[in-house]
C-alpha cells in the first residue's frame, strides 16, 4: 500500500450515522451468493483452514503485546492472502466457510485498529466482517462483530448507539439460539451499553436499573451452564473472569463501586501475565473503583500496578484508560501522593 493511501485510512473518522445503514442490512437485507462465479483460483477447506489458525495465533500475540505488534501483519494477511481467496473459485459450502474465516480476520483487523484508537478504521473493518458474515449465512459471527461495535460505541460514550448495537445482537443471538456463552456476551454488552445511557441521564431510574439486573442474571445465569459443542471458536476467549469485570463496569457505571472491585481485582489475578492487557485494564477499572469509594490512597496504588504494562504494551488503549483515571483525580490535585502518581506516570509513559 502506497504511504498516502496509508496515510488517508489512518485519518478515517468514525462515522455513527453509517452504523444504522449496516443494522438495516444486517436485520433486512438480502446476502450475496457464497459461492463464486467465474476466475480465478480453486480454494478449498484446507485454504480455510490456514486462515483461521493465522486468526489465531494473530490474536494470541495481540493479547499478549497489543495491537501495535501484530496489526501491521494483520493487515498485510487479510490484504495478500485472504481478499484473493475471495476472488477465487468455490462452491457453496467452500465460500460460506471462507466468508466466515474473512469475517474473523477482517474482525480482527478492525480490533487491532480499535486497540490503537484508530476508530474510523476500526469501524470499516467492523463494517466489512458484518457483511462478510451476512453472506455466510453465519448469525453467530454476526452477533460477534456487532457485540464488538458496542464495545467500540461504549469506548466512544456513544450511549444510544451502543445500546441499538447490543440489542441487535442480543436479537441476532437469540434468533440463532446462540449456545449460552455467546448469548451471555450479547447479554452482558447490552447492560454495560444502558448502564452508559443511565450514566449520562446522571440519576438513572429505577425501571433502567432493575433492566440492568436483569440482563446481569440472565447472562450470569446462561454463562454457569457450561460450554456447548455448537460453541464457535472465538467464544473460548470469553472467560468467566472477563465476564464478571465487564458486570463490575456496569456496577461502576451505576455508581455502585464496591460491587465493581471484587470482579476487577479477580481479573487482575486471573489474567495476570497471561494476558496483560486485560489485566492492565483491569487494574485501572479497580483503581476506578476505589476512586469512587473514596479510597485515594488504594486507588493509586492500584493504578500505579498497571503504569509497567501501560507502557511496555503496543496498545493506546492501554495509554488512553491510564491518563483518564489521571484526568480524574483533579479534585485530589493538591494531594502530595497525587502529584507523585502523575509525576511518575509521565516519567514513565516519556521514556
């Protein structure tokens, strides 16, 4: 790709208005044949088969090191070796597999462009998998990609955006009788989107609340059933640990902060090294927690945990979520520990 072509995907904008076109052609529009009609190579399974285990060890090392590491090869695959295989020959059977594989790839793609705050990017990418899987006649990818767009419109605080996202999943989800983990991450997305809408109404009502409950025990209740052999691979990433810190965000949300350590603090020790990005995220949410419980003191030294991760990871989120828990200790500006903790954060985020 040449560098101005680059240099113009990079400064895309993320576009809410065209997330109501996809929504209309993902409940109502007509898919596309999966199967080819003229030209090109023959593909078949095993062609498949490669780009799901490259899906794979691509999203291994992106939750390992962050997106700045792997997206970069990422794209280049997707580029080279997927969109040909598109192009190429195959029957029915052949092209839905291939359009599902391409819609975990083209995911990924808009995943890693999303860790690196690069919204508009992400938001095509997002955009492309949705058709991808559409025309695979793959409800349950489907589901994926648009969960994945609320967690996007929840990142961007587009609070009524990410709530018509989480529910046409949770939709989807249901119309595909999705196994019980897949319908809890549409569940729980959907909770963490209204408990954003309930933040920004400031005094949340009552009837929005027990809403919220609601969604938590179902997805809750639906999660302890176990795994299920219609289980698509992208689920076994979605562990109970993540499951519960995402309810603790909608906890938080709510202003509801000792009920949102405990499952940040468990995410913490459960994904430790394993996967440090989460629990990077993890240690701030806690610190966010303590913040809003009053504990200044715990709060910071949790933050303070999370600084050698924040900095050694390819991941701007990581370096956006640890200068907004900095931006909110402004009321404690004249703190002695406060001016420390922003001192070393820059020190470190600097070197």
């Amino acid at each position: 790709m040449d560098p101005s072509r680059r240099h113009l995907l990079a400064s895309l904008p993320f576009v809410p208005g065209a997330l109501g076109e996809w929504l209309v052609s993902w409940s109502y529009g007509t898919p596309a044949s999966s199967a080819s009609r003229a030209g090109g190579r023959a593909v078949g399974l095993a062609d498949v088969a490669r780009i799901n285990e490259a899906q794979t060890v691509f999203g291994q090392l992106d939750q390992r090191f962050g997106a700045g590491l792997v997206r970069p090869v990422v794209v280049k695959y997707l580029n080279e070796s997927v969109t040909p295989l598109l192009r190429g020959r195959y029957d029915e059977r052949v092209g839905s597999e291939l359009m599902t594989a391409a819609a975990g790839m083209t995911w990924l793609a808009g995943w890693t462009a999303f860790d690196l705050n690069r919204h508009g990017q992400a938001q095509q990418h997002f955009g492309q998998a949705l058709r991808l899987a559409k025309n695979a006649g793959d409800p349950l990818t489907g589901a994926w990609v648009l969960a994945t767009l609320t967690r996007q419109a929840i990142h961007l605080e587009q609070g009524a955006w990410a709530v018509w996202l989480a529910r046409a999943a949770v939709d989807t989800a249901r119309r595909a009788e999705a196994p019980p983990h897949v319908m809890a991450l549409t569940l729980v997305r959907e909770a963490w989107a209204t408990a954003l809408r309930a933040r920004s109404a400031e005094t949340p009502d009552r009837h929005t609340v027990k809403q919220i409950e609601r969604l938590i025990t179902e997805a809750e209740r639906l999660y302890a059933r176990g795994v299920s052999d219609r289980d698509p691979e992208w689920i076994g990433r979605y562990e109970e640990a993540e499951l519960n810190a995402q309810v603790g965000r909608c906890w938080s949300m709510l202003g509801e902060h000792r009920r949102a350590v405990g499952p940040a603090e468990a995410a913490v020790v459960e994904f430790g090294e394993r996967i440090p990005r989460t629990a990077q995220f993890n240690r701030i949410h806690a610190a966010e927690a303590y913040l809003g419980m009053g504990e200044l003191e715990q709060a910071l030294a949790s933050a303070r945990a999370a600084i050698p991760a924040t900095k050694t990871l390819t991941s701007a989120r990581t370096v956006e979520l640890a200068r907004r828990f900095a931006g909110r200790l402004e009321p404690y500006g004249d703190s002695v520990m406060v001016r420390e903790f922003r001192d070393h954060l820059d020190r470190e985020l600097a070197a």
